[in-house]
C-alpha cells in the first residue's frame, strides 16, 4: 500500500473512520502507523470456563455461541445484549450493554475469542463476563487481533477507542508492502547497526510476535523498540545539525555593546552578589552577545539557583543597546510574578525602564495599550505568556528573547516568538534538571550553560512522609511555624482531569482548614481559575503576612516566591511525579528560616513505584538526581509534559534513558551523514508527519 494512498479503502478503516482520523490529522497510512500504543496486554494463554475464579484477573477463552438475546429495554436506547457461550469444560453468560450489533456477530454456533474479567452476577447465581473484547473467528481462521495474543493498547483518538484503531493498524500493516513503506535510514547504516527493516519493525512494535517477552516489552527493548528508537533519535540529531548550521549562517542585525561602565551600572542593581556559578554563566552569555551570529542557548539551573536575575540582566543589556527584550512564561501567574520582580528591582534602584505584560486575561482596553506600547517600541521590557507569538503583537526592535520553564513549550512556541524580531537572541530556561547527555538530544541545537550552585542563604529543605495517622501532629508543626512568624503552602492535587473538580477540592480543604483546624488564622486560596487581580490580592497579602496559609493548586508549582513560607505541606503525594514534587518543595526554603516539606499519603494509597518516589524525595534535595530518578520510573512524560510539540516529543526517550550507548551511537551515525552532506537525502525520504515534527520546510 502506498504511504499517501488513501485511508479509507483500507480494510478496518472504511469513511467515517477515514473521516475522523483526518479530523486529528491522521490522512495516510504512514501518518496512522506513527501512533504507537502506550501499552502492551498479553492475552496469549487460554483459560477455560471451568477454570475461571470471578473477580480475579481478566483471561483470554476460546468459545462456541450457544444462543444469543437483545434486550431492548424501557429506557430509551438503552439495550442489553446477552449470549450464552461453552467451552468443553462447561458454559458461562456475557453481557454487553448499547452494542446491538452484537446479534449479527453473536450467531449460534459461531467461534468467538473474548477476553475480559468474570464476575458473579447480581443474584450471586452465576458468572458472567461483562463487556468482554471479544474478536469472531471464521472456521479456518486462526489469526485474532483483538485476543490470543499480544495485543496493543492506543489512547483515545479522534473519538475511536483502542479496539477501532487496532483494527484500522491491522488493516494498513496487513496491506503494506516492505517498497511502499520509506525507509530514511541509509542502508550501510541499518546494516551496520544490526536494526530491522522499518516496515517490520512497525509490525513488530503493534503486534508483537507469539514468542515476545513481555518484559522486554514492557521496558522497551525488543529488538523493534531499539530499531525505532534509533530512527527518532537519529532523524532529530540530523534536524538539529541542519538547525545548527542555519544559525551558524545567520548573521545578527546589530551588536551589542558590553562595555565596562554598562557592567558597573548593572552590578549596582543586585541587592546582592551573584554566586560563582551566574558569573560563569553571565560570561556565556555575554560571548554569544558580542558575537556575529545570535544566541540560541538553554540555561539549566535548579529551583531557587539564581536563573531569574541572570535573565534579567541579559534583558537589560537589549534594552540599554536600544532593544526591546521578552520575557515569556508558561502562565500568567509566574507572568505577574516575574513582572513585579523585575519592577521591585528596578525601581529600588532607581531605574526607569517601561515594562509591558502581554496576557491572555487581559482586558480590551488594556491589551490595546499593551500592543501600542510594544508596537511602538515605547515598551521596553515585555513580560508575558503564550499570548506574545499571537499573530497581531508587533515589535518595533526585538533583540531578546527569554523563555522560562522550556519544557512547557514546544520548540514550534519557541521559534515563533523568535520569528517576531530579526533573528533575536534566544535565551531558554528550565529548572527541570536534565543530563548533559539528554540535554544535547533534546536541544541540540543550544549551548548549554547550566548553573550549578545555589545563592548563599538558601537552607536545605528537610522532606518527610507522613500517612493520615499523623495529621494531626503535622497540623500541630503547622501551628508552631506560624506562631514563630512563619507561613505555608498547602497544595491539593488534581482529584479529576477536570479543572471544575480540582478547584472544588481545593475550595472545600480550605474552608475545613478555617472552620475545623485554623480558626484563628488567615487562609487564603489560590487556583488557576482566579482572576489575575485576585491572584495578585492572595500572593500580595501572603507576601506580607496578612495571609498565613495559602491554599493551592498546583499552579503555586512553578516560580511563586514568598521567602518568609518556611513549610509546604503536599496532600496525597504520592499522585505526583518525582520532578513536580521537587517543583512544589522549591517554593520553600527561599528565606533563611528552616525549612520543611511534608508529604502527606493516605494510608495504603501508595504503590510500589510511589513509595520509591517519596524516598527519592526525603533522601536528597539534589534536582539532577530527583529527575534522572523521575525518567527511569515514569519515563520522559513526567518531565517534559505529555502535550509538546516538536523535538521534545521524543517517543522512545525511554529506550534511550536505558540504553545511552544507543543515543551515542545513533549520534555519530547522524553527524556521519550530515559530514558527508547527505542529510538532505534522507530528509526527502519522510513523510509529512516526522517533517512536521522535525520542522522542516516544506510543511504548513
């Protein structure tokens, strides 16, 4: 089948299926085989119907329709369909509810494979299998998808669930051929690394074959996984290399001018003195400045070493150079927060420079006047969200750009607000601790500062678990915290995927806190459906102590700073990720006071893989060490986010993190090629969909 041929004509798929896998952008074969399935479920070994304990696990059963029955109810559209089905071991019931097309597949005498849990029924007669997948065999047809083997689990897609996208896979793997499908690694180099034709691969990755431990599977390392695994990473080593040389080429439109006096004038507006590590990393990126090609550099730092201030006075070199200079932040409240910072610093010194915010809450009147500003140039300092790539903000003279918190960008974000000035400086932050390894993977083409040290003052932060016994004696600390003039955080987590949910959690917690355990102090709460004024309200009166406890979501996660909160207080921790708790327990210890985080667990709630997570957190306060700690338990989406664009998204970060030989290797095999200048080549091979993530030209 060829890569562009239509997807309605394959088998499985049929038009409407074609038409809503096109509605999230699937429209071809190839574009439909890149989505990979999140997990494996082994449904190989056959159990019998004698052999069945109700409530236990879910088994595979190999069976003959005795007779079937819908049952069309009452209420309006509602049915039931059940069938009776035997093995030679004996006979059981299964029920399905709103499938009536189940009596064309459930016919008498019938073979049908099902896979599903049995349960005792309601009267405590019989067992029953409820809503079982299920799979109808022909006489002579031995080969199932949906059972009797390793089968592959898709998340939702386009409104078709894991059973309509198996089969839409099955259907264009079973109808590929090893010409149709391009293949963008270069023969020697397939050869030479021991990997498998892609096609097979693919085939192998959806439905791995009889003999496929599920282990290796499940840690990524099936031959299939590895040869796919190198293919990402050597495509992404070829595209950031192209990237690379683009800027290498690219020319500044002007200089900046780092004179002694500009460096005298911007030493005298730190309260303080910067540690070693911001000095290094201010000479980094002074040298990219004064250099004929602009910057493109990632600075990684921890929570709480400094990065803010070192982005600060990169800004101000723009602006005393005659540039105007952004600041973009993944939300409006770490906007603010960056804005009034920036404010309270400047004017302390005594300087004047106009400073913008640009969000998305903005109203009208006071967008219009932020756009002006900007357009104008009358703005010097622009701070803001997402809201500053949008298609009508204009700048008269961008020069830098920064980006805090990278992982919750794309690249695609990035280069758009860089598109908006005449290739401006690119300064990216992250304080999600990535090794130096991963970092040249993920982006490749930055240089790469990294801020080691934290500023003086800063006091570890002490990190214990405590279960639901100990409430009270964590309430009791609470208390002497705040009677010693300190305050809190207390952060409640998402309950539901809904924001409707987690605000009502955190809402009802912070009126039982008032009313049954603090009565006498001020709570405020905080949740990212305020408005931006009342946000500003709660974190200006915490800020001052007229609020003793905060409330939170987890928007406190990222950059709110209050150096007087000396404990945070984490409730049902163990539904968070390694690298989201060491976000929260930064927002404390920013004082000199002693500093504590709490994580609280309902008792029995954690699983192996969360207590494991909770040591990490009480066994080191090291970010580098809690997030290589996050990758190898819960893999690239707890750091990076599960919603990225472009070279994030890296697919198989899993294999690699296992396996760093593989990244090496594919490595130079892709600087080998670019070398030889041959890369073109192999970009002409891709598709639409890796060329879209791999922005390349060429793709709206």
């Amino acid at each position: 089948m060829s890569e562009g041929e239509a997807l309605r004509y394959v088998r499985g798929i049929g038009g409407r299926r074609a038409a809503a896998l096109a509605s999230a952008g699937i429209e071809t074969p190839a574009d439909l085989l890149e989505i990979l399935p999140f997990r494996w479920e082994d449904r190989r070994a056959f159990a019998t119907v004698a052999g069945l304990k109700p409530g236990r696990v879910e088994s595979t059963l190999d069976l003959t329709v005795v007779s079937s029955r819908l049952i069309r109810t009452r209420r309006r559209g509602f049915t039931i369909f059940n069938a009776v089905l035997r093995d030679d071991t004996g006979t059981i019931k299964a029920v399905w509810y709103n499938q009536p097309y189940l009596e064309r597949v459930f016919t008498a005498g019938s073979r049908v494979v099902v896979f599903g849990r049995a349960t005792i029924d309601r009267r405590g007669r019989e067992m029953v299998l409820e809503n079982p997948d299920y799979e109808r065999l022909e006489p002579d047809d031995d080969e199932t998808i949906h059972t009797g083997r390793i089968v592959p689990v898709y998340r939702k897609l386009a409104g078709l669930g894991s059973r309509a996208l198996r089969s839409a896979m099955h259907g264009v793997l079973e109808a590929s051929r090893e010409e149709d499908v391009r293949d963008p690694i270069p023969p020697e180099v397939r050869e030479r690394q021991g990997l498998l034709p892609r096609l097979e691969a693919l085939r192998e990755l959806h439905f791995p074959p009889p003999d496929t431990s599920m282990p290796d599977l499940e840690l990524r390392r099936t031959p299939a996984q590895r040869t796919l695994a190198f293919e990402e990473i050597f495509l992404v080593q070829l595209a950031l290399a192209a990237r690379r040389r683009e800027v290498a080429k690219a020319t500044r439109a002007g200089r900046y001018e780092l004179t002694d006096a500009l460096r005298v004038k911007l030493a005298k507006l730190l309260p303080f003195k910067l540690t070693e590590a911001q000095k290094r990393v201010l000479k980094e990126i002074g040298a990219d400045l004064t250099s004929p090609h602009p910057m493109s550099r990632l600075l990684q730092g921890d929570v709480g070493s400094g990065k803010t201030i070192v982005a600060l006075l990169t800004l101000l070199v723009a602006v005393e150079n005659g540039y105007q200079a952004v600041l973009m932040a993944p939300t409006e409240i770490l906007a603010d927060q960056h804005a009034r910072n920036i404010l309270s610093i400047l004017r302390t010194a005594g300087a004047e420079v106009k400073l913008s915010v640009l969000t998305g809450s903005l109203k009208a009147a006071a967008r219009r006047r932020a756009l002006e500003d900007i357009a104008t140039g009358h703005a010097k300092l622009v701070v803001g969200t997402h809201a500053l790539f949008e298609s009508g903000v204009a700048f008269k003279r961008l020069g830098i750009v920064v980006v805090d918190e990278q992982h919750r960008f794309g690249v695609m974000q990035r280069m758009a607000l860089a598109s908006k000035g005449t290739r401006p400086d690119v300064l990216v932050m992250t304080a999600t601790p990535i090794p130096r390894s991963l970092a040249l993977t993920l982006y490749g083409d930055l240089d790469l500062s990294v801020i080691d040290e934290l500023p003086p003052g800063r006091t570890p932060i002490t990190t214990v678990v405590r279960r639901e016994s100990d409430r009270e004696r964590v309430y009791e600390g609470l208390r002497r915290e705040i009677a010693a003039g300190r305050q809190a955080f207390i952060v409640v987590p998402l309950v539901e995927e809904t924001e409707t949910s987690d605000l009502k959690a955190a809402t009802a917690f912070a009126k039982h806190l008032k009313e049954a355990v603090f009565p006498h102090l001020q709570i405020g709460l905080l949740h990212g459906r305020l408005k931006p004024e009342e946000k500003d309200r709660v974190m200006l009166d915490f800020l001052g102590n007229a609020i003793q406890i905060v409330v939170a979501t987890t928007v406190v996660e990222v950059g709110v700073d209050v150096p007087n909160a000396s404990v945070m207080v984490v409730e049902h921790a163990e539904r968070f990720g390694l690298s989201q708790l060491h976000q929260l327990r930064g927002r404390v210890g920013r004082g000199a006071a002693k500093s504590y985080c709490v994580l609280m667990v309902a008792e029995g709630a954690e699983g192996e893989l969360a207590r494991e997570r909770l040591k990490t957190m009480e066994a080191t306060n090291d970010g580098f060490k809690i997030a290589e700690k996050d990758l190898e338990i819960r893999g690239p989406g707890s750091v990076f986010g599960t919603q990225q664009h472009g070279l994030s998204d890296l697919q198989f970060l899993a294999v690699i993190l296992r396996d760093p030989a593989l990244l090496d290797t594919a490595r130079d095999e892709a600087r080998r090629i670019s070398d030889d200048g041959r890369a073109d080549d192999v970009f002409a091979l891709l598709g639409p969909t890796w060329r879209k993530r791999l922005m390349l030209p060429g793709v709206g």
